[in-house]
C-alpha cells in the first residue's frame, strides 16, 4: 500500500456506458468549485436528470 494521496480517481478503461444511461455531463462532486457551490450543481441535477451514472467514480447519484 502506498503512502502517497489519491489525486485523481479515474473509472476503470474496460468500464462503459450503455447508450441509455442518464449521465449529466458536467457535474463532478469532488471538483472544488462544486465543492464551493454544491447548491447550484445539485439544483442543476434535479431539474436536468435526478437519477443519473457517474462513470468516473462507477457510481449512481441521485439528487432529491
């Protein structure tokens, strides 16, 4: 195990995306100026797409 910071977490390379999945382009949570204004992003997300995939983190986000 190594003792250095994560810095940037990336999706595995085989891990795609079905055509179908509600992705919102754009919103990352750990960005630091969604960090600093997480209100607008998360209004953002439950007018555009409430129930969406974030392929970085391999995760679903919902916003309610």
């Amino acid at each position: 195990m190594s003792d250095s910071p994560v810095t940037d977490i990336e999706a595995p390379s085989a891990l795609t995306v079905s055509p179908g999945c509600p992705v919102l382009h754009g919103f990352d949570p750990l960005e630091p100026s969604q960090l600093a204004d997480p209100l607008a992003w998360t209004a953002r997300a439950r007018h555009e797409q409430p129930v969406f995939y974030m392929p970085r983190y391999d995760l679903w986000c919902l916003c309610k």
